[in-house]
C-alpha cells in the first residue's frame, strides 16, 4: 500500500514498523488483537456483540473457548492502549452483551467535553482519527499482510501435536516416537505460509501418557486442531499412524497409516506435515514445500540424533554432555547430517550459558556447529537461531544476531524457543517493550513452557516492574515448585523489593536445585552483601574461590558480590577479568539492577564501550 504511516496530532500509526506510537508511547501492533481493534473502530461506538467479536477474530469451524478467548483479546487492547476497565477512556464493557469504544471518542463534538486533561483529550480525539484511518486505508493490511513476519497468535490457526504413542512396547524406545512428535512440530513450524501457529514441543509434551480429553487440552493450550499418532520401528522400517482432529466437533478431518523405509523418515515426516496442512487450510501453495525431504538419512546416524535430543531436553548437566557424546556419534556416522549439528550447536550452547564450561569452550563450539549445519542445511532455522545466540552472547556482534534471529523466526515462525531467544536480544539491545512482546509471543506458542514463563517474569524484572515480575515467577513455581530458574530469578526481584529474608531463602532454593553451578551461589552471596551480612558473603567468595580450583567459575558473579560489598575496585578488577573470558552476563550490563551502585564511576561507561553496546 502506498501510505505506511497515518499521523494525527501526537498519534502515529506506523505500518513500515508495525507499532503505534501515542505521544512517544510505542505499542508493537503483535501486541493487539487489531482485527478486535478495527471491528470497534468501525462500528462508530456502536455495540460489538461477543458473536461478532468471535465471528471475526476466528471465523466458524475454528475452535476457540469464547468467554475466555474474547476476554483475553479485551485485555490486550486495554493493556497496550493503558486503559482501565473500572474508568474507561476507550473500550467500555456492555455487561453480558459485547464492548463498544467509548462513543465522544469517535465523533467528538467538542474535544473539552472528553474526560482527563487537556493533553489527555486531544490525544484521545487523535487516536480515534487514526483508528479510524487505519480501518479504512490499512486494515486488511494490519490483519493479513504480516502473516509471514511472525503475526500474533490470533491472527492463526492453532494446532498441537501430542505425543505419539510408542508401539514398540518398551519404555527404552520412546524416544523414537518422542522424536517423531518434536521432528513433525518442527516441519509443520517450517510451513508458515499456510497461517498455521503451532504449539511447541515443551507444552505438548506435558500430555505424554496423560489420560486428559481433547476439550481440555484445546482448552489449556488454546488450539483448535489436535494430531494424534503412534510409531513402530521394525527391521529397519518405520510404521506412522497419525489422525487429524478438528476440536470442535470431534471430527476426524484426515486419517493416514504410512509404511517406509527407516532412511526414507525425513521425506516422512514432511509428507504428513503436508497432509495436514493441506487438510486445515487447503492446498499448500508452490514454494511451501519442505526442502529438508530429499536427503535419505542414515538410519542408526538419526537414531542417535533422536536420542541426543530427548538428553538435551533434560537440561541438566550430565545429560547434555550424553547428548553431545551421542551428536558427535551421529555425526561421525553421517557428517552431512545438518540436524545433529544443529543439535550439537544448542548443547554447547546451554552449557556455556549456565556457566559448566567457559565461554571460550563453549560458544566457539556451538557457533562453529550452527555454521557448519547451515553450510549443509541454509534454510534450518533453528541452526540461524543457534547462530544468533552465539553472535549475542559471545561475539558481540549485535547487529549479527538481529539478522540472524529475523531469518530464523522467517523460515519457521512457530519456533516458540527462537522467539524466546529474540526477546532475550531485543532486551540486551534496550528495546524492552518489543522483547516482551516477543516473548509473549513464545508464551502463546508453547504454554506451559516454565523456561519462557520464567523469561516472562524476567522480562518484568528487567523493566523493574517488581510486583508484577514476581506474581508472573510465583504462577511459575505453583505449577513447579522445583523450577530452579524460577527460585533464581524471583529472589532476584525480592532482593530489589528488599524483601532479603524471601530473597535469600529462594537463592538457597535454587543453590539445592543446581548442585555444583557457581551462579546461584554467587548470587546467594550478593544477596546476603546487600541485606548487610558481609560475614557470609566472603565466606560466599572463599567457597567461589576453593571451587574455582575443580571448574569454571564465571569472573561476573564474583565482580557482583564486590558490588554489593561495596568494594568498587574490586568489583571492576573482576568484571575487567570477565571482559577477558568473554562473559555473556556482560551483555546485561546496562540493565543488571545488581550494578547500579557502580554506574556512576567513568570505569564502567568504559566497560560498556569496550562490549559494544547501546548507550542508553
């Protein structure tokens, strides 16, 4: 369209960046339900029934829980726009019936006779003219013309896959049939231009030999279309029965068995992705096939691959390092074997970011392994988020990882763990707002995730939105009272809530949850620093030191708990050490609320030139 950004007074309506901008407030449009958005605008402070709302944001035949679906698209909207629904200056409730945009906001006679102040007023009457720009030149823009570019959820058909079944009988072999579903999301992700927002392996997984009927599966993971499968390896063939089922109404849209050749199970799982694609939306249009199809693998090479991947997803220390033993296994037997690369790439990769290996072991080992799975595979999108992730927290080379991650979230924008890693980027680069939205983004792709619940929670710290940062960590920790990442992260927002005794309790938590990792210990030491006990965080510091002797022990969390003793020098003694290992917490030196007694010194502006970061 010729116009890409509609401005009225201090309201700009940027369709080139997809944000609206209210007197320099910028809202990512990923944020609003903007089919929602319009319908208001065009009804004129006319009622919007919820059947409309429904009929429009989802159409018939697409399953969706009503009451909670258009509640959630509600919130959305008075959220990004802060409007209250106790008092509201937008969208008003008609009790049992719909919502309505305030009527003075789309034909105000006089701009006095609206509520708030003056300013407040003339940017109310702004919005409205823009709005109503937007419904009539940019609407069908706003709703479909992004739809490759990682357009919300809402704007999809949601589907999941659940776990297929094991037919092989023993509980050794599920990670055949644990592989098919991760592989099968994985390519129904790739074949993003069939509208398709498929729910990631994390949450799926959850309903592994959980007797639970459809209704309330589509329920918690918010999907309209559910596959169900099983798998058989024998005598060197492979036996797929998948279903497609529409929610709905419990029908069964397509049913197939498939027969093949172990070698032939990447052109496989390919041939059911498109099966099902083309059962929900039709036809997949020319270009959507996946490439991945041609290369016969070899079958024990994809075995071990397969179990490498059901290790890794532990995410523990010894089951990564089984995961790579078993990745190199595979790749010694089949070097062009781009998916065990790519897996290779991420189990370096969780290790230097929990601080098992250094950095310099680390994530020159991932790097190179995502650049040689690309070599092999250049539109693997996993291998360019694994890529990404390595230019941001061991290269530096920010502007790298912005080009990287874009193109992995373009090749399959149902990546729920690309997304989160996205949102990690764009919060390192300042850009706060836009993380959270693409970290919300993750969310509604893969649910019950607790890592990207927890990265939500983080997001809020980073924000210093403490209250709200908490209640997002605790709704982590009811549904897994063991999720260390959670213990950790939420004694950080309690430490800067000076809540020291909660903080303390949830670092020790963490500490028994991460036996051996030097970084909730560090951290457990600055907090008793900063809560006044200066005793316990040198016995903290002489315990980092012994255990420095037996691993790495990351230079930045020694640097923090001289910050909170209070000893400057020091503290930039160690963060000029950590500089040196290549540190990937020195990404978060602009925003760790943990450094903010060392701010004002010369020393650390220096610091941050030397990273290459945005000054703020």
């Amino acid at each position: 369209m010729a116009c890409t950004v509609i401005r009225f007074d201090e309201v700009e309506l940027d369709l080139g960046r997809y944000e609206l901008r209210v007197a320099g407030h910028i809202v990512p449009l990923e944020r609003i339900p903007m089919e929602l958005l319009i319908l208001l605008v065009e009804k004129r402070g006319a009622l919007a029934t919820r059947q409309e709302i429904v009929d429009r944001l989802w159409g018939p035949g697409v399953f969706v829980d009503t009451e909670q679906g258009v509640n959630t698209a509600v919130r959305k909207i008075r959220q990004a726009l802060h409007d209250d629904p106790e008092a509201p200056h937008f969208v008003q409730t008609v009790v049992g019936r719909g919502y309505r945009l305030v009527p003075e906001l789309i034909a105000p006679a006089d701009v006095a006779a609206l509520p708030g102040t003056v300013a407040g007023r003339k940017r109310l009457a702004a919005l409205a003219a823009v709005l109503l720009l937007a419904a009539a030149v940019g609407g069908a823009y706003l709703v479909r013309g992004r739809a490759g570019e990682g357009a919300a959820p809402e704007s999809r058909v949601m589907l999941a896959v659940l776990p297929f079944e094991n037919l092989d009988g023993s509980p050794e072999e599920d990670y055949f049939s644990d592989g098919m579903t991760e592989e099968l999301i994985t390519r129904l992700g790739r074949l993003q231009p069939a509208g398709l927002g498929v729910i990631a392996r994390t949450s799926s997984m959850r309903y592994k030999d959980a007797r639970r009927g459809l209704d309330e599966v589509a329920r918690e993971l918010g999907v309209g279309y559910v596959i169900e499968g099983s798998a058989r390896r024998q005598a060197g063939r492979v036996r797929i029965t998948a279903q497609l089922i529409r929610v709905s109404d419990q029908t069964h849209l397509w049913a197939q068995s498939y027969d093949r050749d172990l070698r032939d199970v990447l052109a496989l799982q390919a041939e059911v992705a498109r099966a099902i694609v083309s059962a929900v939306r039709g036809t997949l249009a020319r270009g959507q096939e996946d490439h991945a199809a041609t290369r016969p693998v070899v079958p024990a090479a994809y075995e071990e691959y397969l179990r490498g991947r059901q290790l890794w997803n532990k995410r523990s220390g010894e089951s990564i390092s089984r995961a790579i033993g078993l990745y190199r296994s595979a790749i010694g037997r089949d070097p062009a074997e781009a998916l065990a690369w790519a897996g290779l790439a991420d189990a370096y990769m969780v290790r230097g970011y929990l601080s098992f290996d250094h950095p310099r072991e680390a994530f020159p080992r991932a790097r190179d392994a995502a650049l040689e799975a690309l070599r092999l595979d250049a539109e693997l999108g996993e291998a360019h988020a694994s890529l990404a992730y390595a230019r941001l927290y061991y290269d530096w080379d920010f502007a790298g990882a912005d080009v990287e991650f874009q193109r992995a979230l373009e090749l399959n924008p149902s990546y729920a763990t690309g997304r989160d890693w996205y949102s990690v980027y764009l919060a390192a680069m300042g850009r706060l707002e836009e993380g959270r939205a693409q970290a919300e983004l993750a969310r509604a792709l893969d649910p019950l995730s607790l890592v990207i619940g927890t990265d939500v929670g983080w997001h809020w710290y980073l924000a210093r939105e403490y209250d709200r940062a908490a209640r997002q960590l605790e709704s982590v920790l009811e549904v897994d009272a063991d999720f260390a990442l959670s213990h950790f992260w939420l004694a950080r927002v309690l430490l800067q809530q000076k809540q020291y005794a909660e903080a303390v309790l949830h670092y020790q938590q963490a500490v028994r949850l991460l036996p051996g990792s030097p970084v909730p210990l560090a951290a457990l030491g600055h907090a008793y620093a900063v809560a006044g006990d200066v005793a316990a965080a040198r016995r903290v510091l002489a315990d980092l030191e012994a255990l420095s002797r037996q691993r790495y022990v990351p230079a930045y969390a020694v640097a923090v708990i001289h910050a909170g003793v209070g000893d400057r020098d020091q503290a930039f003694r160690w963060m000029d050490v950590a500089f040196e290992e290549r540190s990937h917490w020195l990404v978060w030196l602009g925003l760790d609320p943990r450094l903010d007694p060392l701010r004002a010194d010369p020393r650390f502006a220096g610091l941050v030139r030397r990273v290459g970061l945005p000054s703020s």
